[in-house]
C-alpha cells in the first residue's frame, strides 16, 4: 500500500523520514526536558578524526586553499584608519575548490558518509553554492545528487545568482527540481527522500560542521607557521550558522582560542523571504540577514532534527553591511586586487574593510572565504534585475539604503562602515522561543548550563532573561525575514 502522501501526512512522518535519510539517531542525544541536547557528543558522533577529514578532502580536490594577503586594499584601509592602525588583510580563497566555495568542505563530509553507508544517491534543498558543491562530490563518487531549489517568483521571473547556481548543478551532473518560492520546499524534500531512500546531505547535520572544521584549521595553522601568530580576528559571512560553527571550532581545535569570530551579513530588514513580492527584489541570496537572524534566535528550525550549526555559541561579534557596500567591494577586490571573486564573501570582506581599521597595523584579519563568480552571480545581472524590480540604485550614504527599494553604492571606502547587531537581542529572543515552547517552567540546571553555552553567555543572563519571560509574549524575529535553507 502506498503512504499517504498529503502534505499532513507528510509532515506527520517527518521525524522518521528524517531519521532514515540521515542514519542518525537524534533523540540519543536528547536531554530530559526538550530544551537540552548534548551538543558536543552529536558533534563528535561521525566516525572521522580531523585528520581522517583533511585526507577524505584532499582525495576528493577539496582544502589546502591559498590564504591570500590583500596588500593593496590593506594600504587602502590604512590611509583613513587612526594612526598605527589598519591590520593587514588577508583572504581565505575558498573558490579554489572544485564547486568554487568553501561549501566543498560540507558536501565533502556528506557524501563521504552517504557513500560509506551504502546510499545510492543524495539529495539536498538549497539555492546556493551548496548545490553545486553536493554535485561536484556525487559525481566524484559516482552517486546521484538531486538538488531542490526555490528559483522563481510567481511571475516565472528567476533570480539571477540562483539560475547560475541551478546551471552549475546540472553541469556536474545533477537532477534539479526547481520551484518557486513558498513551503512546498521540504514536503517536497521529504516526500523524495522517502520515495528515493537517497540520504540526506542537510547543511546542518555534524557531518557537515565537521567538514568545515578544516577551514578553521587551515587558517590558524598557516598564520602561525607564515607570521608567527594568530589572526585578531576573522570575518565568516554569516547564513544559517554552520560557516561560523565550523570555523570557530576548527580555530578553537588548532589553539587559536584568541581569534574574535566575527559574523557579517547583509542587510535586508524590511523583506520577508518566503514572500513572493520580496523574493527578487533583494540582490543577495545568501549572507543576509533573512537568514542570519532567525537562524541565530531559533536555529533548529532546519530539515533535520537538530541543527549542529549554532551561530550564536560561536560569535563574538555580528555586524551587517550594505547591498551597495558589497557591491562597491566586490568592484574593489577586481580593481585593486586583480581578484573577480562572488558576492557571499565579499560580504565579509565589505566588513573587513572597516573592522581592520580598528586593530593595530601588525596584527592579522582573515576573511575567511571567497566563492566563484559567474553571469548571475555578477553586480551586472543582480542589478539589472533590481532596476527591473523598480529598485532604484545611486550613490550616497549608507543611511539612505532601503532594502527592495534603494541600493546606495558608497563613492569612497573612507565612507563605507558596519553596523553593530546587539548580541543580547538576539539572545533574549532566543530564550523567549524556547520558553514559550517549553511552557515558561523553571529550569534545571543542566538546562541552563546549556543555554549559556549555546547563547555565548552566563548563567546569570540566562536565569534572568529566563524569569523576564514568564507571562511575555513571544516576539516577533528582530527583522521580518525569515526563510529556508541559509548557508
């Protein structure tokens, strides 16, 4: 008899479809209460040391990336930083990977695993660089990859970056449903993986984290053996939260335990991804805010049941930047670089540009990835398709940038700053998430050492954020954008 395939039905068996897809038993991991979970023993459950990793990646094309000093756009920097200032930037250039992004490092582990345990296929739901970099693995291991994306808006008009990304994985080879934006997204991820019985090669599974824990390394290790130090700091373009997960553990695990780990992500307050009027009227797919907020505030809100990526047990620092920012650094990094380089990290590298300023000539900022460029990827075509949306583009200040109205290209780097996201906000929102979902009872301990540890904070904020939510109502995420999969 077939399963009833109705989306009710669907949804009713998504914990078991789940649990099959990716031959993970979450629930061992589960602590009394629903609130807790062992965070560390999940992270540690594949069976691969960091070794066995850096060798499964280097067999497969991916890892031992060029770290790049940016000399000419540090010189830039130094010329309006405070004297003594301006830290020398350098550049993880990820898009030397066979996909073009440090998504290789993710699909990599993925598929790893799906081809030890005897999968015939994969299956991913992505619109980024993921897909392609799942592709590229499936076809190096000759498994089938089939990637879900939300491409279209209910005008069949097509984001720009997104078609590239969809020719990408049907150049390595890949099956590609593309759909246009809504929820139909995981009942379809899970009616396949259920009719298919291909693993599920999620983004935020630990296999993933694990595969991003060489990026880390790499970077510590090299700055040490090349300067004789650690970076300050380094900058993650911040999604869904594994680019900052497995870089900040991989740091931590090669003893750069000072490293600030700072996030950086577009700014698109004001547009809802899910909504169809919104979906092409923003210029960036990835790195925003749209997925960097309500992955931080409710980060298990993904298509497994526990998400290993964890943004805010990892951040120092978050800061956001401008479309127009990006834009204007990714015409820089060309120029003065000789580097055409994808928009993801010239997310951070926009942030880089004003943080270096804040640290001392000597020290090292890293931003720590870079992807591939191509026709959809380029300013050119985002920014055609905005004039195409009614957006207007001009050059000005950074306050006067609206989000799916306006896009204002800074004139000089002098003019180009970040803006500080309140950490605590975040954190306060998280806890209001969880209580209301846990019926604002009182907490264990144990529950309150977790949520400090996942929260980057003391058991005294907790307790008192915690107490402060009984009878509160729970609010709405700190911007209205939420959507599916981040990066």
């Amino acid at each position: 008899m077939m399963p009833d395939e109705s989306y009710a039905a669907v949804m009713t068996r998504r914990t078991e479809i789940m649990r099959r897809s990716v031959g993970i038993d979450y629930e061992r991991y589960e602590l009394d209460g629903g609130i807790a979970f062992d965070t560390e023993a999940l992270a540690e459950s594949p069976p691969y040391s960091i070794e066995d990793v850096r060798q499964i990646q280097l067999r497969h094309k991916v890892g031992d990336t060029p770290l790049l000093e940016l000399t000419r756009l540090t010189e830039l920097v130094r010329r309006s930083a405070p004297a003594g200032k301006g830290a020398r930037i350098l550049v993880k250039d990820e898009a030397a990977n066979p996909s073009g992004s440090f998504k290789a490092r993710r699909a990599s582990m993925c598929l790893a695993h799906a081809a030890d345990q005897g999968f015939r296929g994969v299956i991913a739901a992505t619109s980024g660089n993921y897909g392609a970099a799942v592709a590229s693995q499936a076809a190096m291991y000759g498994l089938k990859a089939l990637i879900l994306q939300e491409v279209f808006d209910s005008a069949g008009r097509g984001q720009p970056e997104v078609l590239e990304k969809t020719r990408a994985c049907e150049a390595y080879g890949a099956e590609v449903w593309q759909l246009t934006v809504g929820p139909e997204l995981f009942y379809l991820h899970l009616l396949l993986l259920e009719e298919t019985g291909y693993f599920n090669a999620s983004l935020y599974t630990p296999y993933a984290m694990l595969g991003v824990e060489t990026l880390g390394r790499e970077i510590a290790l090299e700055c040490a053996e090349r300067f004789g130090r650690h970076p300050a700091a380094i900058i993650a373009t911040h999604s869904g939260g594994g680019n900052v997960t497995g870089t900040a553990r991989g740091l931590r695990g090669a003893g750069a335990t000072d490293t600030a780990v700072i996030g950086a992500s577009v700014d698109l307050t004001g547009l809802h991804m899910a909504s169809d009027r919104d979906f092409n009227r923003k210029s960036f797919t990835t790195g925003h805010t749209g997925f960097g907020f309500p992955f931080s505030v409710d980060p298990d809100r993904v298509d497994v049941p526990r998400n290993s990526a964890r943004g805010l047990r990892y951040l120092d620092r978050y800061v956001t930047v401008t479309q127009g920012e990006v834009f204007f650094t990714t015409q820089l990094l060309a120029d003065l670089e000789g580097m055409e380089r994808g928009p993801a990290g010239n997310t951070s590298l926009a942030a880089a540009l004003v943080v270096a300023r804040e640290f001392d000539a000597d020290e090292l900022v890293v931003v720590q990835e870079t992807e591939y460029t191509g026709a959809g990827k380029h300013p050119t075509a985002q920014l055609t398709l905005a004039r195409e949306m009614g957006v207007e583009i001009t050059v000005g200040r950074r306050n006067e940038d609206r989000p799916g109205e306006r896009i204002v290209l800074p004139e000089t780097v002098d003019e180009m700053d970040v803006t500080e996201v309140d950490l605590g906000r975040l954190r306060r929102s998280y806890l209001r998430r969880v209580a209301a979902r846990a019926g604002r009872r009182p907490l264990a301990d144990y529950e309150i050492e977790f949520l400090a540890a996942d929260l980057n904070t003391t058991p005294d904020f907790v307790q008192v954020e915690w107490a402060r939510s009984a009878g509160a109502r729970q609010p709405a995420v700190p911007v209205s954008a939420t959507g599916g999969a981040g990066g």
